[in-house]
C-alpha cells in the first residue's frame, strides 16, 4: 500500500519527530510491504494546497499526528483529501487519542484513531487493514454504527530509531528532537506525560549514536523531548559527560542541547557537570509552575521550592547556559496575590527568559476529566485556555495575558534589560507592577520598537529619575542593534558630536554604525546618521557589543 504519513508543524523551524517515529515503526514491524512516505508542512501554510500535494501521491493510507496547535488544521486537511480522493484516514497524537469518540462521531472523513505507541500500532494496521480491526492495540473504529476501542498495550522496548536518510534530508537545519525515554515520574493534574505509559528509558547507545547523527547535520539545537530529562541523574550525568567530551570534535562548536528538567531534584553531580559544560552548549527549561505550596499539593506536583530557587540562582551563575524558566496562571487555589508575589520571586532569579504561561485544559488530563476537583471555565476550541476560575477572575486572567506581552517584549526580548534593572532593582517598582501597568497602558498595540521605546519613557518618566531612565532605554536600543531608531525625545545635543562626525566624514567604512566616546565618566555615543548625539552617562561598564565601535575620544 501507499502510505503518506503527515504531520503540521507550528512553524517551519521545528522538524517533528512523530511522523518518522511511525515511519521507522512501519520500516522496523511491518510484515507486509508498504510504501510510506513522510510529508510535512505547517498550520501557516494553505490547507487546499497541501491537501492537493497529498492527494497527488495516490495514497491508500494517510496519517496525521494531532495537537492542540495543529488539530483544527489537520481536520480540515483531512476532510479536503477525503472530497478529493478514496484512501482510509488516521489520526493519532494526544489531540486524537485522547477523544477518539468524540473524533469519530463528529467527524465522518476520519476513519481510525490510534492511540498508544504507533510505532507498533501503526503497521500492526496497515498489516490488518482489511483483517481483524481488534488486534489493533489502541484502535478506535467504527463497527454498526458504534465506537469500538481496543485497549491499548504497554511497551518496554525501545522503538527504532526515527533518524533515516530521508530524516536529514528534509532537515534542512532546522530545530531538531531527540527522544531518549517516555513517560515521567510526576502525575501533575495538567499534563498528560504522567498519566500515559510507565517511565522507561531507550538504549544509550542508541541515544548517543543519535546525539552525533543529530549534531553533525547542520542543526544548530537539538531538543530532548524528555518530560524530566534528569528523573534518572546517573543517566543524565552520563549522557551531558558524552556532549561535553565530544563537543568540538564529534560534535561541532555551536550546537545546543535543550534539556526540560526539574530543577529541585539536581544531584550535585549534575550541577557540577553542568558547571563545566562549554559556553553556549546547553540550555535548560525549567517549570516552577508556582510557588504556592498549597496548589502545587492540589496539582500533585511534588517540588521543594526552596531546593529549587537555591538550584536555579546556582545554575545562572555558571554563566556558560540558557535557563529558562516558567510560571502558569490559573492553577488550582491560587488567585491575583498569589501569582503576584510568585511571579516577583520568579523574576528576581534573573533567568535568561521567563515564560508566563496559561493553564490549558487539555484532553486527558486530570483536570479536564475530574471538573469538581479542578473547577474552572475554558475555552472550547484548541488550545482550551482557562478564561476564569473560582480564584482568578476573567479580567484578572486578561491583566496577566497583557503582563505576559510586555514581559516578553521588554525581558523576553533581551531589548531592555538595562531598563529594567533599573525601573526593579533602583527605582524600586515591583517586577509585576512594571510589567503589569506598562502592559496594560500598550495593550493591543503593534508598533516598531523605536515607538515602544517613547512609550515606555513616556509611562516611566514621572515614577523615576526621568534622565537615567532615558539614558538606559537608549543604551539597550544601541545594544539591541547597529541600526537603531532612536526616538527624537530620546537624543541630547552634546560638544563632542561634531567631533564624532568628523570622524564619520573621515572614516569611509559604512559598517561603522556608531561610535562610542569616553570622556572621564561620560559615555557619548553617535550614530553616523543622527544629528543629534545619544549623550549617555554611565559609570563604569558601559556594554558589550560586537556591532558597536568604540573610541578613545575623538
């Protein structure tokens, strides 16, 4: 038979593992012989077209992997190669099979959901397509009009790998995944990783030969998709000491590792690993959720706060690694002045990006299936993001939806840290409060970065030293980029800027952008196609950046 197997990714930049995990799955256990192919786009891309460029392969059989990104895009891709050709449809990812009922009955152009581990299901199918549906582990069908399914079957093997010659093929650079175990020790109430399969961990071997196929294929980051990469430390020890002892060699200079950890749990072993890790070569995601004792108890999330804050401050003062750090808004029992004092904490750690992120109540979870425990109002369609609870109101979720838009523009971004630590650290305005106000003054506003920084002046200007806010604004704007619009209410005219234009005139090179100039505990800075100069004070360091030129007075 021909196959297409499929998946819609969020963005380009992201190559799924799913479909070449069925792939493999088909190569490695099919006992009859099947043509599959992998075909991918992105939930951006045009359904009709995409639709067509299936349909022009002649399946017999098309797959899709399913999630609460890409369900809606995929059911109508679906339903456009069911109108435009006869083959069987299968949907399966956490977003099928999950609600394998409510798939089939509301959707007609949908033939089979699978739920489980498809690499074994999968060509257990294709292999029984017209034979007993029942053998099938994990199958949903139809049968006289009523939804069977086949209990699922629990594996301790570890699947072939996903990684052919096709894979690297269709890379092509972008973000790669590498899977090295499934499951997770944690049962928390909002994910669905616990609840699944048994934690179990795939060949190391295998894992290590997979890590150096990965890294030398052009890819600049490799993601662990482990729930808790570090539930089993000697494993994870072993495996940070192969990267850290290739890197440079087998694995070449520049590529990153992402690891998801639980930051509470870190042996000192680990921590010291970590410590010794080349510049740049790891990045970690670490979920703190909250930092209300009593919601994590009523989430079944089991963390050591304290353990956890002291880990994160000693891992970003490594100084040589990403950290990442995340908060959700709407669990269980906690309201406004709660997440307010966990989000000033959060943000004091000074981890390189903290996500605020929002519940999502997704199909499968405790805290969709059991609503008298979890009480909470959602949204209906993907990704089935909380609206209200008997904690946070609805108007309060919107103010943190509009404090989440400014972190990421201000702090996220890396464009104003300077800015902030002034506004947090000397003015002495809450970290929530900058974010908060300043958010909700913006909301709903695009605009270029040169007018969200006169915005901010503007907000800021009356609750702090109004010259060295304007001066730290205009020294993140020249950090963020050579080509930065400065905003006319930002520049100062200053003795030394004719003398930086002369040196503009006299020197030929375009690519010199800006000059900087030191005189005593004055910093000036220039830029060649400003009249106006960007007089900063600052003392001491000034900043550290390869596109600015810097001087010695002129």
């Amino acid at each position: 038979m021909k196959v297409v197997i499929s998946c819609l990714n969020s963005k380009y930049v992201h190559a799924s593992l799913s479909p070449w995990c069925l792939l493999a799955g088909v190569r490695e256990f099919s006992e009859k012989k099947h043509d599959a192919v992998v075909m991918e786009s992105t939930v951006n891309g045009d359904s009709k077209a995409f639709a067509e460029k299936i349909i022009s392969e002649k399946p017999d059989v098309v797959a899709f992997s399913c999630y609460i990104w890409n369900i809606t895009k995929t059911l109508e891709v679906c339903r456009l190669i069911k109108q435009g050709i006869d083959c069987v449809t299968v949907l399966g990812g956490p977003e099928a099979a999950y609600r394998p009922k409510d798939i089939l009955d509301k959707y007609g152009f949908v033939d089979y959901v699978l739920s489980g581990e498809g690499e074994w299901s999968f060509p257990d199918l294709l292999d029984n397509m017209h034979g007993e549906k029942s053998l099938v582990a994990g199958l949903s069908f139809r049968e006289n009009g009523e939804v069977v399914t086949v209990p699922e079957k629990v594996y301790k093997e570890t699947p072939p790998s996903p990684f052919c010659d096709e894979f690297f093929e269709n890379l092509n650079g972008r973000i790669a995944y590498i899977e090295t175990a499934r499951g997770c020790p944690y049962r928390c109430a909002f994910c669905l990783s616990g609840g699944s399969s048994p934690l179990r961990f795939f060949d190391l071997q295998r894992v290590k030969n997979d890590i150096i196929r990965l890294s030398q294929s052009g890819t600049q980051t490799v993601k662990f998709v482990d729930r808790t990469f570090n539930a089993n430390a000697e494993r994870a020890d072993d495996i940070l000491l192969f990267i850290r002892d290739n890197y440079g060699r087998a694995i070449p200079d520049g590529v990153c590792f992402h690891f998801e950890i639980a930051g509470d749990i870190l042996k000192e072993s680990t921590l010291e690993i970590l410590a010794s890790m080349p510049c740049g070569a790891v990045q970690l995601e670490i979920g703190m959720q909250s930092f209300n004792e009593e919601t994590l108890r009523r989430i079944n999330r089991k963390t050591d706060t304290e353990k956890l804050v002291e880990n994160i401050r000693r891992l970003i003062g490594f100084n040589n690694m990403h950290i990442h750090i995340d908060l959700i808004a709407g669990l269980t029992g906690e309201g406004l002045e709660s997440f307010v004092r966990g989000f000033n904490a959060a943000y004091s750690l000074k981890a390189h990006m903290l996500q605020l992120g929002f519940l999502k109540l997704l199909h499968g979870a405790q805290m969709r299936e059991n609503a008298e425990k979890y009480p909470c109002s959602f949204n209906s369609e993907p990704p089935y993001e909380v609206i209200s609870t008997p904690w946070l109101s609805g108007d309060e979720l919107n103010l943190l939806r509009k404090c989440e838009d400014a972190l990421d523009r201000l702090y996220n971004s890396g464009r104003f840290l300077m800015t902030l630590d002034y506004l947090t650290d000397e003015a002495g305005i809450p970290a929530f409060e900058v974010f908060s106000s300043f958010g909700n003054s913006v909301s709903g506003s695009r605009m270029p970065l040169r007018d969200y920084a006169e915005r901010l002046y503007g907000f800021f200007a009356d609750k702090c030293n109004r010259e060295i806010l304007r001066e730290k604004i205009v020294c993140d704007m020249l950090c963020s980029s050579s080509s930065a619009q400065i905003p006319d209410s930002l520049k100062l005219r200053d003795a030394l800027h004719g003398k930086a234009k002369r040196y503009f005139a006299d020197n030929s090179d375009e690519s010199v952008k800006i000059a900087v100039i030191r005189s005593k505990n004055q910093i000036f800075a220039v830029h060649r196609s400003e009249e106006k100069n960007l007089h900063n004070r600052y003392e001491g360091r000034f900043y550290d950046a390869d596109i600015l030129f810097k001087t010695e007075g002129l």
